[in-house]
C-alpha cells in the first residue's frame, strides 16, 4: 500500500510541476551576440544631430536684421554694445532695447534663442559690402556712443561636432551596406563570415520529425544507415571486436525516390549532432571560399564529435577534375574538391564524424572522391518495384480519408516507375480532386484521375477538335488497343481514351511489365502495339497523319537499343557500343560502314513491326470499327468494355490454362 501511495503522489507531484511549468511566464529570449540594429535609433540620432547643427549655425541667437534695422536701434538709443568678426555684427540690446523686443510676436521667437544662449546676442545682422556702410557704422558709433569690439567668432566646436556627423554618418551607411550584402545577417558582419561553413545543424535532441518508420520501400539502403547510427550510439558494440564503421555512405538513385528523406530519417534518430547542406554552398564567386567553407565544417564537426555531415547534390562539388577544358588550373571548383578530399582522408575512424552524400549522377564523381576510405560504402535507392510501392503507399495514405473503395494493391499495380516522390504527389492529387468535388472520402476513382493527371497531364475538353480529326483520333487509339491486346508479351490494357491530356489528342494507358530481363520477342511486341495507332490510320483511311509522333519516338529508341546497346541484331552481332562509364569522345566507336548497316538495321526492325500492326488490323477490320465506335460514343472505355469487342485476351487465357494444368498434375 504505502508503495502504491508513494506512486501516486510522485505522479501528483510531476503534474504539479509540469502545471507550473506551463503557468511560469516565458522569459524574454535573449538578444544573440552581435544582434540586428534597429536603425530606427540611427534616424532618430541624425535628426537630432541636425537639428543641433542648425542651432550652430544661428549665429549664437537672436535674429538677423538688415542694416537700415540696425540703423533704427542706434537711433533709438537701444544698443548696448556690437561684437563682429569684420563680417557678421553682433548686436547686445541695452535694457530699454530688450523692453522693446520683449511685448508681444514680432521677434518671432528671439526670446526664446535668448534663454537657450544665456550671454547670446538680441540681434545680428551681415555688414553690406562696400566702404559706404563702414563709414556710416563708425559715425554711429561716435555719435550715439555705443561700444564696438572685434572678436572673432570661435567655430571650433561646430568644427568638430561637422567632422563627427560625418564620420557617423559613414559609419551608419557602412554598416547599413555590409548588412546588406550579409544577407540580413545580424550586425551585417556576414562579409567577414563568408568563408564560413553555412551547413544547417541539428544538435543532440533536435529532431527533423522523421524517422525511419517514415520511410518505406528501401528497406536495404535503411538497413546500412541503421548500422551507422547504431556504430554512433553504441560504439564499443563493434570496435572491441577490431571493426571500423564506413568513413562515408554514398546515396546514389534516381530523383525522388528518397535519398534525402533517408538523410533526415537518420537526423530523426541519431542522438548525435547532424550537419546538412547542399554542394552547391560550397561555391561561390570569390576565390578559396569554397575550400575555407569545407574546412570550416569538418573544424565544427570534430569539435562536436560524434557527429554526422550531410552532403546533398554533391556532385555540385565532386566532379571529375580536368575534364573541363575551359577553366584553368586554378579552378575553384577543383580547390573545393581537392580541400573535401584531403578533409575526409585526414581523421580517422576514432574521431567519430561520418560523411552521408546523395547524388543521382554518380556517373561523372571522381575516382578519388569514390575510393575507399572516403566513401567506403555505395548505397543505390532504386526506383520502387510493386511490393515496395504498397508499401510507400501505406505511409501516405495514412493521413488521408480513404473510402472501401480504395484497393492499395491496384493502385501499386497501376503506377509503375513511379518514385516515392512521384507516389506522394499521386496521393495528395488525389485527395484535391476529392475536395474539389466536395467529398468526405477519397475513391479510388480519384486515384485514378490523379493518376491520369500525373502522367498525361491536364484534361482539356474544352480544346476545339474537329469531327473529321476526333474520327482519326479515335481509329488511332483503337489500333492501339487492338494490336496490344492480340500481341502476346505487350503491356495489358487499362482503358482507352479520345479526351486530350495535356500534349496527346488521346491516349491508351497499358499496366507495363516489370520485367528484370526482356528478351527480343518481348521488344518487338511493345513496338508493334505503338505503331499500331498509325497503322490503323492506313487502313482506315489510306493516309497517315502526324499524331504518331511520339510512338515513332519510343520505336525508334527501342529499335536504335536493340541494334547498338543489347546486341539484338543477327546483322551487328553480340556487340554493344554503349559506353556506362560515360567518357565523352570526339569519335564514333564504329566506322561509317557499320554506321550505315545500324541505320539500315533500326529502319528494317521498324518496318517489320508496322507491316505485323497492319496485318492484324486488316484480319480484324470489323473489332476495329466497332472499337472505333464506341471511343467516338463514349470517348472513354475500359478493359471490359475491349473484352466485349474483342474477347478474352489471348495471353490471359493461355495463362489460365497453364495455370489450371499445373494445379491438376
């Protein structure tokens, strides 16, 4: 009992305390070092200074009169005495005089500089040129008898404070400068910082809010980050047996498919500080920046060891050396390469910093900066295959409202070669189109427009087609449909469609194979149902139009890949000249007679597989029309409405035979 007791009020106790906690007024956060001016102070001193400057310069009080003014007060009897300088006359009133100017407005505020400048004197005026008005000033002076005295007049005080606004102000426009080109940086002191390291630190118990259960579909690249945070967090697991963790992870594969996100992932979960930043903030305009920022960042990283730097795009920085012919030796990128190189072989295992790069183009790194000891380790994250798919999926589907509808399954079929990245943005398009249409859930049918929108972009039904263009449109995309769905190893049909997307006036969407190898057949077959559009329009119409551009396109390739990259052709042999490590050469790696057999060879693949697209369209003139029809009725159609037309798929049903072979043996 007294256990269970001490129990609940130590709980009683914590939530006293974290009560408190929320109720204790937040401090005000401390100004950092070096703080942003507010240069509101910096106007507020000018103007006063200013305003000061326009007190020196007033003569010390009073206000100016003419001559013929002062004319008048020597004849009133009102001047006491006049001070001047050979130009400006200073005049003191007697007590008559100040009686005088005392009553009422017409001073303009005299009275008030009097009271500022307690010996100042009550008039001033600027002696006119010429010897008449000096003569006419000492007959004043010996007839009314007022006393006259030359002093010249002190400026140095107005002097300096002159040089001091000006030093200030140079100052104050200095400062306002470097803030500027610092970017806003505080104190604008960036200038004398530019050789800094500008990597975005996240320090022990920061966090990036992801963590490797946030990331699905490479499971492998996960697996070897994992080690290396575990080596980080539990060091003597591994070193008491004699290992040595990698030095360096390179992240290589395709853009999207989560390099970055694995970088982050590993942030989320070491408990180490995490150094990030991009290759490209390592260049910069002036010379030696770039190789004082590297050294600069590996400084920061051993002094807070163990700790990991993240280096994306690194290709920014780490390409092959000397292959640029049109910069000189003294290439800043070169230098920036050359300190990163002598940075990450200059520590050793022990000090406890590990190096994690991402680039999608390994291909063109140096051999240096790949060679063990600095990036021991080549982790590819690949394009996603089917099972990898579902399950990026179910990490993005996880805030979304999905209906009974949703089959996770399909819709990894349905999106081949796509990246993570690509599967995020199918899943976020489709809960848009969910709301645009004011629904609670999200279908699978707004998958499928997402889908539809990602690949063949926009619908536009609002674009001007003719009658005559929406008949050839329409033959075409049935001539796709049929040739694929009699060709053995083409891509299974999905639907087909006559509503332009984005570039394509129609469109038949397949669910490609994922295949590992293809071997000839399989190619042939793909070529055929994509010259199958403008085989149909020959037969149909006897001319053939420009719609087909883009399946010339994809024919061609294919054909050019099986002559000259796999070694397809019974002409060219088991000969492949394509060169993966992507060495640029002035020379073709063939002779002009094996160029021109090359283009003899693509041009025959080619015709070989139009003449097959026209041959099956010809023996089933008939389903072509009827598909035909139903495009122009419907504009979109479906697998089971082909089926229909057309029957079961030739391919299926032989699977399904071999299938229900096997099952009775």
């Amino acid at each position: 009992m007294s256990k269970g007791k001490k129990k609940v009020a130590s709980k009683k106790t914590n939530r006293a305390n974290s009560k408190a906690k929320k109720r204790r007024p937040n401090k005000s956060p401390e100004l950092p070092k070096g703080g942003s001016i507010n240069f509101y102070w910096i106007y507020g001193i000018v103007g006063l200074s200013l305003i000061a400057m326009i007190f020196m310069n007033s003569k010390g009080g009073g206000k100016e009169i003419q001559f013929s003014e002062f004319k008048d007060f020597v004849e009133r009897q009102e001047v006491e005495k006049v001070t001047h300088d050979g130009h400006t006359y200073q005049v003191f009133l007697n007590e008559k005089g100040k009686a005088t100017i005392s009553d009422g407005m017409r001073d303009d505020g005299s009275s008030i500089m009097n009271n500022l400048y307690d010996q100042g004197p009550d008039r001033w005026f600027s002696m006119p040129p010429g010897d008449g008005y000096l003569e006419d000033f000492k007959s004043l002076q010996e007839e009314y008898k007022f006393s006259s005295k030359y002093e010249p007049i002190n400026e140095w005080g107005q002097q300096m404070f002159s040089w001091i606004f000006f030093l200030f102000l140079m100052i104050a426009v200095w400062m306002f400068i470097m803030r500027r080109m610092g970017g806003g940086a505080p104190g604008g002191n960036q200038i004398f910082s530019i050789g800094k390291s500008k990597a975005k630190v996240f320090e022990k118990g920061d966090s990036t809010h992801v963590t490797f259960k946030d990331v699905a579909g490479v499971d492998e690249a996960k697996e070897e980050l994992e080690e290396i945070v575990d080596f980080l967090m539990h060091p003597e697991k591994y070193t008491k047996l004699g290992a040595k963790i990698p030095t360096g992870a390179l992240l290589v594969g395709p853009p999207g498919t989560g390099k970055t996100l694995l970088a982050k992932a590993v942030a989320g979960e070491a408990n180490v500080p995490f150094f990030s930043l991009s290759g490209s903030d390592f260049v910069e305009m002036f010379v030696g920046v770039g190789a004082s920022r590297v050294r600069d960042l590996f400084k920061q990283a051993k002094e807070k060891a163990p700790a990991i730097i993240f280096i994306d795009e690194i290709d920014a920085i780490g390409r092959a050396r000397g292959k640029n012919a049109n910069f000189s030796s003294n290439d800043e990128r070169e230098n920036t390469l050359n300190q990163l190189l002598t940075e990450m072989d200059g520590f050793g295992t022990n000090s406890g910093v590990i190096i994690l790069a991402a680039t999608n183009r390994a291909d063109v790194l140096d051999k240096a900066l790949m060679r063990a000891g600095r990036f021991d380790r080549q982790i590819i994250v690949d394009m996603p295959d089917v099972n990898e798919r579902k399950a990026i999926f179910q990490v993005h589907l996880k805030p979304i409202k999905l209906d009974k509808t949703v089959d996770i399954e399909k819709l990894a079929n349905q999106t081949p070669g796509f990246s993570g990245a690509d599967i995020a943005n199918v899943c976020n398009e489709a809960a848009l189109f969910a709301a645009r249409t004011s629904k609670k859930t999200v279908s699978h049918k707004d998958f499928d427009e997402a889908i539809d929108r990602i690949v063949g972009g926009l619908e536009k039904r609002s674009r001007v087609i003719t009658p005559e263009e929406k008949k050839t449109i329409a033959f075409h995309e049935a001539g796709h449909a049929i040739v694929s769905w009699l060709m053995e190893f083409a891509s299974p049909l999905v639907k087909v469609s006559i509503v332009p997307r984005g570039q394509s006036l129609g469109a038949a969407w397949y669910m490609p194979h994922e295949r590992k190898i293809t071997t000839t057949e399989q190619i042939f077959h793909e070529m055929c149902a994509a010259l199958g559009g403008r085989a149909a329009e020959q037969v149909v119409f006897g001319t053939i139009s420009t719609g087909a551009l883009s399946d010339l396109e994809k024919v061609t390739r294919q054909a050019s890949a099986m002559v000259t990259v796999y070694g397809l052709n019974e002409k060219i042999g088991n000969i492949s000249y394509y060169d993966s490590r992507g060495d640029a050469t002035f020379t073709k790696p063939y002779s002009d007679a094996t160029a021109k057999i090359i283009d003899e060879e693509v041009s025959a693949v080619i015709e070989k597989a139009y003449t097959k697209a026209k041959q099956i369209l010809v023996s089933n003139r008939s389903k072509l029309d009827a598909l035909a029809s139903e495009l122009l009725q419907h504009e979109v159609i479906y697998k089971e409405d082909v089926e229909k037309i057309l029957g079961p798929r030739p391919s299926e049903v032989s699977d399904s035979k071999d299938e229900t072979e096997s099952t009775e043996e």
